[in-house]
C-alpha cells in the first residue's frame, strides 16, 4: 500500500466526515420527519356522519362571519355553555402544585400560597385536571397540541426556539372565522404562531430566563382595563415569570412560593371580574388556567419525567360536585373540549378525547351528540391515515345492519377493530334515538352508550398517537448505510496510519521503543470501552444512567497508568549510575503524583452532581453545598475562579518572550479575567432579578476583549514569533539526539511551530475557562476548576513519558475525559438538565442564533475543552521521532502532529454514532423511544457536532501555523530581536 501522505490523509478524512453527515441528515429527517397532517380547515361536515372522501362545504368560505356562527350552533346540536373564554397560561407550573400528587393534597406552603384557588376547587366552582404532556415538554409545540389538539414531532424542541406560523387547523382559526375578537397578553410565541389575529397584544420575550417580575407585570398592568372592556371574545394571558424562577433556582427557590401568589391574586381578580359581570351583555365567561408543562426539582423541562409531563388543566366556571384531586387527562384532550363548549368544529388533525366532565350541564341526549361529534372527526382521520379501512359508505359496509360484532372479527387488524368499537357505539345510539326522548331517563342505556363512544375513542386516540410517529423503515435503512460506510473509511484509515506510524517507513526505528511494537494492555483496555458502551446502548437504563460508564473508564484508565508507571520503577534499582537512578526515580515519582491528581479529581467530579435519571433525589456535594446556603457557593465560586484565573496568568507571564505583542496578549487575558470577576461578584444577587443592563454590557465587554485576545494570538503570533533556539513549551526531548532535530530543523522551524501551538493553546484553554466561569451555574465553577487541572496534568503526564504509550492511546483517554466531565457538569442524556438561564448572559435583547451558540458552549463545556487542549498537546509531545530526516518534507511533519489528534475524536465518535444510530432503528417500537433513545440520540448529534467543530479548529490552526512559518522559513525573513 502507498504511503498516506498529507493530502491523500486529509481527503480520505474529509470525504468520510462529508459521508457521515449526508447519512446523520437521511436518519435525522426520516427518524424525526415533521408530522403529516391533513391540510383545510374543518367545517360544516363536521357535524355530519362522514362518507368516502368526503370535503368541507366551500361556500362556507363565502359566508359572513355572524352567519357562520349560527350555521355552527345550528348543526351543533350542542348549546353554547359559554360566550367568552379567558385561557391564561402560567408557564412551567406542574399541576403537583396545584392539585396535589398521588391522589393526595400538595404540600402546605402550596396550599397557603394559592388560597382563592384551592377555594374554588374545594367549592366545586372549578373543575382541575393533571393534563399529561408529551414530550417534548417546551413551551411551542405544547401550545400546539392545545389548540389543535394534534401530537407535534420531536424536532419540535429545536423549531422552540424558531416559532413559524402555524397552518394547521386550531381553535383560535376557528374563532377568527366565525368572527371572535381576541386579545393576547404576555408570552410572544402565540404572536409567530397566529400573526394577524390578535386585536390587541403585548408580547413579551419567553427566553430571557433572568427576568422574573417584569415579564408578568407586562401582562398584568392591562388585565384591568381588559376586564372592564367588551370588545373582545377571547383573551390570552400568558404568564412566564414561574417557568424563569424555576430555570434560576428551581421548584425550592425561595422566590416560588411569592409567584404562585402573585398568579392566585390574578386568578382570583379575572374570576371575581367575570363574576360580577355574569348577565350582562358580556355574557357568561369561561376561565381555563392552563400550564404548558411541569419542571424537574432543578427546574428545567423539556424531558418525558413525571415532573415535567404533570401540567394543569383548570376549568373556573365549570361547576362540579365530587372534587377528585387524582383526575388525569391528556393535554390534547383540552381542544376538543374547548371547541364543543363553544359550538365549534373540531380541529382536523386533533386526536384528543372531549373530558366528558365539562359537558354534566347538558341533557343526556346532548352528551352522547358531543362524544357523536368527537367520534366523527377522529374517524375522518382514521380514514385519511388507514388505506385498509372499507369506506365506500362510512360507516363499515360489513357492519351496515348495525350488529355489533364479537370478539373474533374485532381482532383481525386495526381496521377491524376501531370500526367494531365505533359500530358498537354507533348501534346503542341509534336505537336510543329510534326509542324516543323518554328512553333517554334510562341511566343503563345512556351509561352504556357513552362507555361504548369512550372507548372507540380512547382506542382510537391512542392508535393515531403510535400513528403520528411511524418511520419511513426504507430511507432510514439508507442513512444508516451511509453512516456505516463512512464509520468503515474513518476507521480504516486510522487502522492504516497506525500501521504505517508505527510499523511501516516513516518512524525512526532507533527512537522508538520495543513496546511501540506490541499489543498492550492500555490498548485492549481503550478499545474494550467502545465494546462495553456500544453493548450497554441498547439498555434504557444504561442510556440514562451512562455517567456510571465515564467514570468507571476514567478511573480504571488512569489506575492502569499507575501501575504501569509504578512498574517502570523496578528496573531503576539495577542503573549502573547512582545519578541516573535518582533523576529517572524522579520522574516516575512526578508521574505518579500526577496520577493521583488526576483520581482524587475525578473523584470529587463524580460526587458533584448526582445525574441521570433515576438517582437524581440521592445527595451530591452541590446540594449540600446550596442546603448550606448561597453564601458557600458563592464563595466556592470566587475561590475557583481565583485559581482558575491564577493558573492562566501564570502560564502566560512564564513565557519568556518580552516582546509588545505578548504584553498586549497578557494585559488583554488578564483585564478579561478580572472583569469575570467583577461579573461573579457584583452580578451574582441579580440573577433572581430583571434585566440588569449593567451585567450584560460587562459580559459584552468580555466576549469582545476575549474573543479580539485570542484571534490575535491565533493569527499574529506565526508571523511574529522569532525565530531562535529557546523553547517556550516545556518538553522531554532526551529521548532523541540533537543532532536529529537539528537535521528537521534545517528543513523546518520544528522549535518554532511547538512554541506557537503552545501558546495558541494556552489561549484556547484560558479563553474557554474564563468563558465557562462566566456561563455556567455558580456551582459549576469548582468542576471547572477540576476539569482544568486534569487536562493540564495530562497533558504534562503523556509530555513526560515521550513514546512509551501510544499517541492515540492518549488522545483517546483524553476523549473519554472529556466524556466523563460533560455528565460531571450536571449534563445528563434528557432534554431537562440543559441550562436555558446561562445562554442570554450577555444578551441584550432575544437572538435565537446567539442564544443557541451559547447553550451550546455550556452543554458541551468538557468535551470541546478537551478538543481545544489537544492544540497545546502537539506542542507538548514529542512526534518529530517519528519521521526519517533524510526521507520527510514538510508535510510529512504535519501529518505526524495532526494525524492522531484530528483522526481519533472523529473515528471514536463515529463508531458510537452509528451504533446508537443501530440501536435507536431497532428500539424505533420501543416504549422509551421517545422518552429516552430519542433524546439520547439528539445528544450524540451534538456531540457529533462538537467533534466537528474541536477538530477543525484544530485542525486549521496547525495547518495556519505550519504554513505561516513555512513561508518565513523559505523567505529567511527573521522577526527583529525587539519583538523578543
């Protein structure tokens, strides 16, 4: 086989990476397509018996307003129980606070912080509901699923944060059809979702998590006046201020128990308003206090937990005399409901089922029209969604004579079965209605009947639900192919440039030692890993609980190294020179003690947080730590940052170049770190408040200065640097002879490109530190401050033992590091623990990009902190060795710095890609697939992401550099001694 070269590596590279996303994008979309849904709008057919390919009346279009909302009442068959309704959303409140869990009460502080409320269930002047969510639980696709009534995609998480407008059918078309005026206050969602509809509204931003009091009072300061007009139908009131107070402190924060007050002294205004208006020509009114979804302790959301699934449906002006604190419902059940209390279709694409509660009012006659009504539209979607459903006249043929059917014809398909379920229903109907209105005072008939429409109903909601996610098998077969294909080119070419480093003709056989040649126990132990995480992938359990995984890889790795490094310690004895004994017994001891910083680190990283799923509630050293007050975390907190800060000054001051540039360099970092102090120190009591202009023009400031410091550096500093014989990285090169770096030497600045890689280095790992001090929760400082020392102590380790591991040993147990301290940040593989309250530091007003970029930074704090040290790696170890002065040229010399550092993150992720990949086609059925495998998967695309984006950048900055100095090295273009 030919020798890879420089190009021919990069290409194979990129080709692959090229590869690889045109598969993840095949999956992506196939696994997690938009959800088809049927286009129009419902109309008058939907208060008619639905027949084969049956369409709305068009000249409905054409109809005025009023009239057609008399046509509506008219073929309703259903009064109208209400005439205006005011849906007020309370953000992120879990109905737990509310209503209580399990059947029982909530907790005291609950019930003292909403008294009116409880006044009102305890009275039976409301009706209250846990309106279990879907997941994903955030805020826009929940808004969907309640006034449309349909089950969004996954995806919808990431389309949160970039609401378009929504074009299927909903309730708030419809009441814009039929003439309602409404109003919106608060969260500006609803504005992207319904543009055009809104009478009047003040939108307020939703993602700016800091603000807690001004959000809510935008929306209170117009209910007053709201309230005494009458020229609206429906009005949104849309509080943010709980979901923000539980991002900041969670559901214990001390500011929790003031908001919930705050939203009872509304509820408790609209409904006394609405009240005493009762009678007039406002008509009667109809509260609904709705959540979008729940929280988690720590108080985010977006995961399928109870916690955050658990959301509120509360009716104010419903009346009900058995109060059931254990009443469940599904969210999407709220659309239809709504829409048959007001006399209107129901949504086309909705798949709820009415709460039958709302409608005990009515006549018996009238309940079973609006269960009729329900059974009727979910049938015109069954018959859109299943082919094998005979509907020449709907209902079945087969079932014509009205005979319900046993149990054997029922089970045969799908088909069969719901259109055995709906006969059923449909026959019991019928022949009350042929029996007259007086047979309608049998309660057995009428139970019976209604029994029969629920359960066509709940079966056939629950088979539209499992239908909205089906999977086109054919195109994610194709992007699995594609992303096998890629993972074989990677790892083939790392299985090539292994064999040819370290058993073909570039490596100098005299450098190198015998061990180089063998199979060791780090390199089974390294590949066993990937063995061990492929297999446990396919375990819900192991998936949520992966951090176990880390942590045991890491430690186990490091107490590897330890007894080897302890082994390297028996042959010393026998050295011929005493002096020779001491310094290599120094050494080894020096290594050893690195290890043991590396395990006591590590150890303390994996008591910080208790992640995962199903241990959450067990105590870590962050909770005790906040249990003891805000004042120690505080303190922590500057205590690290302090150390932080010190060890990168440090490294920079000890470079020993004195020229203008590296004083401007240094000057710039060090005013950056102590502006982050100044941000932890004056800004930490703001986080419970409003926008504080002060704290995001200084966290401004310092993404500027940190930002033009390190692009200086980065650019400036091959063109700057002088060409000379003293090294700034610190490295062991009495492995080789002189003579042999100076032969490089010659053809190359080799001194040179080490020394600007490791200065480069050291900016990325400071600027990203200093970053991470800024973002992260105040808690999170001391794990960075740990992330911090094991990189460096690392990279010193495997700078220390020249080649006595293999380099892509090391950068591979520097990946798995990296790993290990994403889940010992907090990070776990649900949707609920990322940290929305740290990405608009900074951030003056909503910019979804920005905002993006950085909850990226945050959530994948570790692993791209690892990326960016593999830059400060090449400079550190000795890889010259490895190349033949007489054969290589330059770009032999690149290839040996920038291969294992670019090819071992790529090929180690990739084959974990593809196997979840694997996994998660198989598991497309399974129970958690939603809840556990998909959030997982969109976690290793981030992940993917992240290598991308470590790897290019490491990359391009050895690729920079090289060729910088290279064109000086051809010039002999010397930098004068003053930039010294």
């Amino acid at each position: 086989m030919p020798p890879l070269t420089c190009t021919k590596l990069a290409l194979i590279t990129l080709t692959g990476v090229i590869i690889q996303i045109i598969g993840l994008s095949l999956f992506v979309f196939g696994f997690f397509p938009v959800k088809p849904a049927l286009t129009g709008t419902s109309g008058s057919e939907s208060f008619h018996l639905p027949i084969c390919n049956s369409v709305g009346n068009q000249s409905e279009t054409t109809l005025p307003s009023d009239q057609l909302r008399s046509l509506y009442k008219e073929l309703s068959g259903i009064p109208s129980l209400f005439d205006r309704l005011i849906l007020m959303v309370i953000d992120g409140l879990p109905a737990e606070f509310v209503l209580g869990k399990n059947g029982k009460p909530p907790s005291k502080q609950f019930l003292e912080a909403m008294p009116y409320t409880q006044s009102l269930l305890a009275s039976g002047l409301a009706v209250g509901y846990h309106a279990k969510a879907a997941p994903p639980t955030v805020t826009m696709p929940r808004l969907k699923a309640m006034v449309s009534g349909a089950i969004g995609g996954f995806l919808d998480v990431a389309f949160n944060f970039n609401t378009q407008a929504m074009l299927d059918d909903n309730l708030l078309g419809q009441f814009f059809r039929i003439g309602w005026e409404m109003v919106m206050l608060g969260d500006e969602t609803w504005l992207k979702l319904f543009p055009g509809v809104f009478k009047r509204h003040d939108g307020v931003s939703s993602f700016y998590v800091k603000d807690t009091v001004q959000v809510d009072q935008n929306v209170s300061r117009h209910l007053g006046d709201e309230l005494s007009r009458d020229d609206w139908n429906l009005m949104i009131l849309h509080y943010l201020g709980l979901d923000h107070v539980g991002h900041i402190g969670g559901r214990s924060s001390m500011l929790m128990a003031p908001k919930l007050k705050e939203m009872d002294e509304v509820v408790k205004l609209i409904h006394s308003s609405t009240t005493q208006s009762q009678g007039n020509a406002r008509g009667r009114t109809l509260l609904m206090v709705v959540s979008d979804h729940g929280m988690t302790e720590n108080g985010n959301h977006g995961g399928s937990s109870y916690e955050e699934t658990d959301s509120l449906a509360l009716f104010i002006g419903l009346r009900n005399h058995v109060f059931d604190y254990a009443s469940v419902i599904h969210q999407v059940d709220i659309a239809p409901t709504l829409a048959l209390l007001f006399g209107m279709p129901i949504p086309k694409n909705n798949v709820g089922v009415l709460i039958t509660e709302a409608f005990d009012s009515l006549k018996e006659d009238q309940r079973l029209r609006a269960l009729e009504l329900n059974s009727w539209q979910l049938l015109r979607l069954l018959q859109a969604q299943l082919s094998g459903l005979p509907c020449r006249n709907f209902p079945c043929d087969v079932f014509s004579n009205h005979q319900s059917s046993g149990p054997s014809e029922c089970n045969h398909s799908a088909a069969n079965m719901l259109c055995c379920l709906y006969m059923e229903a449909e026959a019991l109907h019928s022949s009350l209605k042929s029996k007259g209105g007086s047979e309608f005072a049998s309660n057995k008939e009428y139970s019976r009947t209604a029994a029969a429409y629920y359960k066509f109903l709940k079966s056939a909601s629950e088979w539209l639900s499992r239908r909205s996610t089906d999977k086109p098998v054919k195109l994610l077969a194709v992007g699995l192919a594609t992303m096998f294909i890629s993972c074989v080119i990677l790892s083939s070419l790392m299985f090539c440039w292994v064999r040819e480093i370290y058993l073909g003709g570039k490596r100098q056989p005299s450098n190198l030692n015998d061990s180089m040649n063998g199979w060791s126990l780090d390199e089974t132990f390294i590949l066993g890993v990937i063995l061990i995480l492929v297999t446990s992938m396919g375990s819900s359990s192991m998936v949520e609980e992966e951090h176990y995984i880390w942590y045991f890889v890491v430690s186990t790795f490091y107490l590897l190294l330890l007894r080897k490094t302890a082994q390297s310690l028996a042959p010393v004895g026998v050295q011929s020179s005493l002096g020779i004994h001491k310094v290599l017994s120094g050494k080894v001891y020096s290594r050893m003690c690195l290890i043991f910083l590396l395990l006591i680190s590590g150890r303390i990283l994996r008591g910080w947080h208790q992640g995962g799923v199903n241990w959450t509630t067990l105590p870590d050293i962050s909770k005790w730590l906040e249990l003891a007050g805000s004042h120690y975390v505080k303190l922590l907190q500057l205590i690290s940052a302090f150390l932080v800060i010190s060890i990168g000054v440090c490294a920079l001051f000890s470079i020993e170049s004195k020229g203008k540039f590296f004083q401007m360099v240094r000057l710039s970092f060090l005013m950056s770190a102590l502006l982050v102090l100044l941000h932890i120190i004056r800004y930490q009591d703001y986080t419970f408040s409003s926008t504080n202009y002060g704290a995001t023009l200084l966290a401004q400031i310092i993404y500027a200065i940190l930002g033009a410091a390190t692009m200086g550096i980065v650019v400036a500093l091959p063109w700057l640097i002088p060409f000379s014989t003293f090294k700034i990285c610190p490295t062991d090169n009495t492995l080789s002879p002189t003579s042999f770096f100076l032969s490089i030497q010659e053809k190359f600045p080799l001194v040179e490109l080490r020394d600007s890689l490791y200065v480069i280095g050291w900016s990325y790992i400071y600027c990203w530190c200093l970053l991470q001090l800024l973002l992260q929760q105040p808690i999170n400082s001391t794990p960075i401050l740990l992330l911090l020392v094991q990189i460096l102590a690392s990279l010193l380790y495997f700078a220390s033992n020249g080649t006595q591991y293999k380099e892509w040993i090391e950068i591979a147990a520097l990946y798995y590091l990296g790993m290990a301290g994403h889940f010992a940040l907090g990070n776990s593989n649900t949707l609920a623990t990322i940290d929305v309250a740290g990405a608009f530091i900074g951030i003056s007003s909503h910019s979804t990009l920005l905002s993006g970029v950085l909850m990226f930074i945050i959530t994948y704090a570790s692993p791209m902190f690892i990326l960016l040290s593999l830059v400060m790696y090449i400079s550190m170890k000795n890889t010259a060795h490895l190349v033949i002065p007489e054969k290589a040229d330059a770009g032999d010399l690149l290839t040996m710095m920038l291969g294992f550092p670019c090819l071992v993150p790529l090929v180690f992720n990739s084959i974990l890609l593809t196997a979840y990949t694997v996994v998660l086609l198989l598991m497309r059925n399974h129970l958690f697939v939603w809840s556990v495998f998909s959030p997982k998967y969109l976690y290793v695309c981030a992940t993917t992401l992240c290598t991308y984006i470590g790897v290019s950048i490491v990359a391009a900055t050895g690729i920079y550099t090289h060729l910088v100095l290279g064109i000086r090295k051809r010039k002999q273009v010397p930098i004068s001694n003053n930039t010294r």
